[in-house]
C-alpha cells in the first residue's frame, strides 16, 4: 500500500511538472483560437515561419508570455515583423510575438526612451537575462496589426537554441481545433529531360482532379514516358468552415505501394527562408500566384525535408509500363487525404507529315536544362531547324509533331545558340552565358559586367542579356528571365550613356509593364553598378518630385501625416517641435507617421516642422504653429 502511494505521488508530481511546464496560448487562452496561417506554409517569398492567431480584426488584445523567461530583444520597425518582442525560456527555446500595437511594461518605456536618445524610429535592442524578466501568463504587449501585416493579429513562433523555427503546434494548445483535412486543387506533371513525354508532349500539363470525401483521383490513365516530377497545388484547411489555409508539410508519394518520395517540414532554418524557390513551381507562381509543391527533388534544392528520396523523387517510365502513383498527404494534425492516379508508359510516335514549307511564327520556352522551339503548323519530319552558336552552324530534328504543331528540342547544356533559323523565320535567343550555380562567376559583356556571388542561383543559369530602347528612346538594358529566381543579390555594372552626366535624382528601375520600382544605383569607373534579386528590364529615370505630406491630425496630444513619394520612395522623414525631435511611428502599408510623446505630460505646443526625403534626393518640409 505504501509503495502505492508512493507511486501515485511520484506521478502526481509529474503530473504538476508537465501542466507547470506546458506552454501557454499566448493570446486568450482557453478559448477557441483561429488561425489563418501555419509553419511552412508557402509565401510568395519565403517560408511562413509559425502560426499567425486571429484576433477578430482587433488591435489591442492582451499578448501574454507563453512560459517564464526574460525578454531578449525587442524591435520596430515599418516593414517585416513591425514591433517584434523576443523571449527566452529556461528550456532554450525563444518566443516570438509579431506585428504588436505596442510593448508593455518597463520594456515599453525603455524602448520609447532609446528611440529619442537615438533619435530613430527603426530601432533593434537586445538584453541581459535579469533585465525584463516575465512570468508566464504576463501581458508583454497588445496585438496589433504593424510591419507587413496584412490585418490584425500576432504571429507567433517558438525558436530552439540553434535558432531553427520550430512548430507552434506541436506544443499541443487545446485552443487549437482541426478536424479538416488538406485537399487537393490540381496536379501538375512535368518532363525533366528532352526525351521525356507527358501525353506525348514535352513540357508541364496540368489536370483538374476528381473528388471522393477526402480521397482524390484521376478517372483515366495519363501516357507518360521517360523522367517524369509530379507537383501538387495542395491545401490545408486551418478547421472546418475556416476561410484560412494553411501549407501541406507531410507528403508521401507511392510507385507501385512502394515508398519513393517523403516530406517533412517539422522545423525550418531561419537562413535559408528564401530557399522556398527551390520547392515550389516557382513559374507557375509567378504566372497565376498557385503555389505547387514538387515532389522531386531539383539539382538546386538543398532544403533537408526529404528523409526518402529514391532517385531524387523522379518518376522512370518505359514504354509498356502501368504505374500507379498514390500521394498521401496530412497536416500536423494527423488529418489525411489520398490522390490516386496512373501512368502508362508509351513510347512517343514521330508523326510523318507532309508539308515542307514554314509559315507560322515561333514560341519559345525554358523549362530547366531543355529550350522547347515550337511553331504553330504541321511540318515534315526531314525539316531540320539550323543554329548557330559563336560561329558554329548545326541543325536540329524535328523532336515530335501534329496536326497544328512542331516542336523541336535543344539541350541547352550540350549547345547555348546565339539564334535559331526554321524556312523564313528566324529567333535571336540573346543567350550570352552559362551560369554554373556552384561557384562565383562574372559575365563580361560590351553593355554590362554581372557579377553572380557564389550561392545567388539555385541551378544552372542559361544567361540572357541585352540592351536596346524602349519606343521613347529610353536605353534599358534586360538581364536574365523574370520567371527564374535568384536566392542571392547579383551586381550588374551598366556601360550606359548617362554615366558621365550622373545626378542623384537619376537612378535605376525595374520595368515591369508600365510600373517602375527602385532599384538605386551608383556611378563606379564610368559604369552605372545596381544590385538586384530579380531578373528582368532595368531602365534610367529622374525623380524630381519631392514627397507629398499631409497632415490628418495637428493638436497638442499628437500629430499625425500621411507621406507619399510617387517613383523612387521614402528614404527618411523626421519632426521636431520646437526644435526638439519628435518620434513618429511609421506605418508602410498606410503610409502614415503618428507621434508618441516621450513625457506625456508635456504637450505639443510650438512650431512644428516634417521634414520627408525620397531616395531621390527631393526634400519636402511642412511647418504648422501650434498654439
């Protein structure tokens, strides 16, 4: 009997220990939360790195510590997080509370007194252990909605001590209720090399699935032929009847019941969050913003989510063959869903056709390592496309045809062509360059110099470049395809015709249909040097427009303004009053500075001066009385 009581103590004890230790909800807990964002989840950009908690559209909820620690670092600023508090835990671990309305406590008032001492808003603070410490279940903040939030409410993360972002939802909060499982939109299979089909086709094919509950299928068998990836445009309800989805981080792929393919997205490198690019169809996202998951593994991707990758997840079929494919995917949870579909190895057929002549117009695309040359007509088998590549002339065969098409395929690794002639038409590929992503390289060309850091691409880049005027004579230059990412900045020094007469309201933009957005820039040896992490069409323009500042609220308690540049953007803004400098709060989204006081008793009485600056060099300057 003693020993029984003695056993129920022990594990009483334990008991108190583990419900001691459990972490707390941080935003009112025990009450049924919403979410409308999860670890992984797949932004445009990045890895969602925790969970974001809905707060019914409110700002000012009471931000509770999740257990006992100290703050550890506090931030502001307009963009990314906004206001940002950090804590640390006896365990190692640090929480994460984002987007905040303001800071509580003697933490609050000892940032508000750094931003004057400093004079700045943007402010980043780190702390002694013994300095703010908390308990858990304090209020350590109120929610809000600062830096790039798209609307009320806190993003929370839970960090370990090698600081990889760990997943909120694995600490098991009751307040969290899921019961819906992640479904299927589309599939996505896609050839990987020049001898590969997919409905006797190269390239990547889209298909509409079928429903059944929570089991999704293909109801008719689809050719296929060669190395074959399959993507996945799959999501996951955050509960049922939410309007929120969250990313799909557990997927099994299936060959014939054989286990071939496995994701795991449990925990994720804060580094590395930009990596994303590697893992999704990043194309196809820029194309129609769809998020598809590959379930290969690329050349460029070296995330580690991917415990069982047989032959990097590539799919080998020969003609003859009958593969069925099952991808079984589930969120943290444990709720599942199942997509069902087969494959049918068939030999692809050169079709003999009779028309020698060639009439229609090309279409080029690069998927990977392969251009695909199309034009839309039928063609014979014998008319052979010529290339030519620093002097060297070649010719391609005809890779398939149809009633209405021809396509020719060119492995660009093998030959990289200057242009490409088919009868009367004629392509220039503007090619210059083959990039190799495992090294630091510079492309030394008569217009630029491009320079790519080791690390910047995430495969084999096929570099385009060239330079020409747009039809009012702007010079613009155009490097590299916008639906490639680049995971680093590369540096492009322009020999343009403006670089012996550079002013600082000139600077470098980034084309994109009509709308230009900054890219900077600077005069360096005669040559105009801008950095950049995307592709595309770069072009010179002046900004002489100061920014534009209008008041919204002046009186003693607090002002605020709405600033604005319209071409190359704020750069910096400050107000004193009386001469003393006075902290605003900047919101980017909105666009409007509000002051906070550093005493609150001492009101705002006297001549007030906004001074705003773009990054152009134009100054605007609003002053106003205060009686």
């Amino acid at each position: 009997m003693r020993y029984l009581i003695f056993l129920f103590l022990v594990c009483a004890h334990q008991f108190v220990i583990a419900q001691t230790d459990r972490y707390l909800f941080p935003i009112q807990p025990g009450q049924t939360a919403s979410l409308a964002g999860t670890l992984g989840e797949l932004r445009s950009n990045h890895f969602h790195t925790g969970i974001d908690i809905r707060t019914n559209n409110q700002v000012g909820l009471a931000v509770l510590a999740t257990q006992s620690g100290y703050i550890s670092r506090a931030a502001m600023s307009a963009g990314g997080y906004g206001n940002v508090l950090y804590v640390r835990h006896p365990d190692g671990n640090t929480s994460v509370y984002a987007h905040l309305d303001s800071f509580s406590g003697g933490v609050g008032q000892y940032v508000l007194q750094e931003q004057y001492r400093r004079k700045t808003f943007d402010i980043d603070l780190y702390f002694r252990q013994n300095q703010f410490p908390v308990k858990k279940g304090d209020t350590i903040a109120l929610s809000g909605n600062t830096g790039s939030s798209s609307g009320p409410h806190l993003h929370f993360d839970i960090r370990d001590k090698n600081n990889l972002a760990l997943d909120p939802l694995s600490f098991n909060f009751p307040e969290v209720i899921d019961n819906a499982a992640p479904y299927t939109e589309k599939l996505a299979l896609k050839t990987l090399n020049t001898q590969s089909r997919i409905n006797d086709r190269f390239g990547r094919t889209e298909f509409y699935v079928q429903r059944n509950g929570n089991d999704f299928f293909l109801p008719y068998p689809i050719l296929a032929y060669g190395d074959i990836g399959i993507e996945l445009l799959a999501k996951d309800k955050l509960a049922t009847g939410s309007p929120y989805f969250g990313g799909v981080n557990f997927v099994e792929v299936y060959e014939n019941e054989k286990l071939i393919f496995k994701q795991v997205i449990e925990k994720l490198d804060l580094t590395e969050g930009r990596t994303i690019n590697a893992l999704l169809s990043f194309r196809t996202l820029r194309g129609n913003n769809n998020k598809f998951y590959k379930l290969y593994v690329d050349d460029g991707n070296t995330l580690p989510f991917y415990p069982v990758a047989a032959n990097k997840g590539v799919i080998k079929i020969k003609s003859g063959e009958e593969k069925s494919i099952k991808i079984i995917y589930k969120d943290i949870f444990s709720n599942s869903a199942t997509l069902n579909f087969k494959l049918k190895g068939s030999q692809p057929e050169q079709l003999i056709l009779l028309d020698n002549s060639v009439k229609g117009n090309f279409k080029s695309e690069i998927q990977d390592n392969t251009l695909s040359l199309s034009i839309n007509e039928a063609l014979a088998k014998d008319v052979k496309a010529v290339t030519f590549s620093k002097g060297i002339v070649d010719t391609i065969s005809l890779a398939y045809g149809g009633k209405f098409s021809s396509t020719y395929l060119i492995d660009l690794t093998k030959k990289l062509p200057d242009s490409i002639n088919l009868g009367n038409e004629k392509l220039i590929t503007h090619f210059k360059a083959m990039v190799p992503s495992t090294t630091a390289y510079t492309y030394y060309g008569d217009y630029a110099e491009i320079f790519f850091p080791k690390g910047s691409i995430y495969d084999t880049l096929f570099l385009k470049a060239r330079e020409g005027r747009l039809q009012d004579s702007t010079q613009f230059i155009e490097v590299g395809d916008p639906l490639i990412p680049l995971h680093r900045y590369i540096s492009i020094a322009w020999k343009h015709d403006m670089s012996k007469s550079w002013t600082k309201n000139w600077s470098v933009y980034r084309r994109t249909g009509s709308e230009l957005s900054f890219a900077g820039g600077s005069v360096v040896n005669d040559r105009i040097k801008f950095n950049t992490r995307e592709f595309g069409i770069y072009q010179l323009a002046q900004d002489t427009i100061p920014p534009s500042i209008k008041p919204i609220v002046v009186n003693r308690s607090n002002v605020s303004f709405k600033i604005k540049d319209d071409l190359s953007g704020i750069e910096r803004y400050e107000a004193n009053i009386n001469g003393k400098w006075l902290l605003m709060h900047f919101d980017g989204k909105s666009g409007t500075i509000k002051s906070e006081r550093l005493n609150k008793e001492e009101l705002l009485k006297g001549d007030l001066v906004i001074v705003v600056s773009d990054r152009a060099g134009n100054i605007a300057t609003y002053k106003q009385l205060i009686p």
